[in-house]
C-alpha cells in the first residue's frame, strides 16, 4: 500500500506586484505552517514533494526542518494556469470551469489539462515511491481536480468548502487509488 497526502499550502498572500509563483504565505499562514509539523509528524511521511510555488514549499518548510527530510520539487504540482493576474470575478469564472473542465480563459490551462497532469505526476511517484508514504504539497485547484478524477461528482461546492492548508489522504493499492473520505485533521 502506498500512501499520498495531499496537502493544500497555507494562507498566502497574493499581490499585484508578484507573478502568482511568488505570493509567499501571510504571517498567519507562516504560524498554519509551523502547526501543521505535530501533525504531519504523526502520519510517518518518508518523502515530501511540493510544486514550485513559493507559498507550497514555505508551507512544508517547518516539517521539513523539524524531520530532516528534503522537499524534492515537483513542476507538475503547481496550481493549474487559470488566469494571467488576479481577476474581479474570480469565482463566478472558476464555477464556470468546475461545470466544463475544458474551458479556460486564453493562453491557460484547461481542468482536463491540469487533471491529466496531476495524475500523471502521481502515477510518476508511484512508480519511484511504491509501498511508501509520500506528502505533496500543491494547491486548492489541482487538489480539487485530482479528487474530481477520483469522485467524479466532486465539484465548485466541494473545492469552495477547501481550507488552508487542508489535508487528504489518498490510499494506493493493487485495486486503484481510492480517497479516503474519514480522513480528517485539525490545527
């Protein structure tokens, strides 16, 4: 059995003057960080990846350094390309791309795209990773899309009720992957 925790990074803080690969974690996010360590501690993580986002990898920063394991950065992590800049109708445009995961705005990233992404980056990990425990650090979006192609009636309510950070855990065996539900963690 192989199992993947999939952790959406804490709060950060998007700006207008940084590209969205940039916004680092708000000081709240920074002390989200830091409690999350007891916790991931209890889970027997052996591997961590993150994508490259600064927010991701300063999400994982603490337990990293409070285990010794080394965040390993996966590309095929980072948030879907949704928009080129923040956007004022940001959620009525995202729900839009929940109900039709082949739309997205010019020059992004269609749902499909970055579901068949993330997938294929699991699918990767699995075959480096099998039989182990492997945290990945990425985002709400692709976290979303990845549990979409899981249940297929996830959807805009579900990625909605997301928190930061928040924490799933996927179960690998020769049967499929398979979310489990009952997982649940506290800060």
């Amino acid at each position: 059995m192989t199992i993947f925790y999939l952790l959406r990074h804490a709060e950060s803080a998007p700006s207008h003057e940084l590209k969205e690969s940039q916004w680092p974690l708000s000081v709240r996010g920074q002390d989200q960080a830091e409690k999350l360590v007891p916790v991931l501690q209890d889970l027997r993580i052996q591997h961590i990846y993150s994508s490259p986002y600064l927010r991701a990898q300063q999400t994982v920063h603490p337990f990293s350094q409070a285990t010794r394991l080394p965040v390993k950065t996966a590309h095929d992590l980072r948030e879907r390309h949704f928009s080129d800049g923040l956007i004022d109708n940001f959620l009525e445009i995202m729900e839009h791309a929940w109900s039709n995961l082949d739309f997205c705005l010019p020059g992004c990233e269609s749902g499909q795209k970055a579901q068949n992404r993330v997938r294929t980056c699991l699918d990767r990990l699995l075959d480096l990773h099998r039989s182990e425990t492997l945290l990945l650090s990425s985002h709400g979006n692709l976290i979303g899309l990845l549990l979409k192609s899981l249940v297929p009636e996830y959807g805009f309510s579900n990625w909605r009720r997301m928190r930061n950070p928040d924490l799933f855990r996927l179960i690998v065996t020769d049967s499929g992957v398979t979310w489990d539900q009952g997982f649940r963690f506290e800060l």
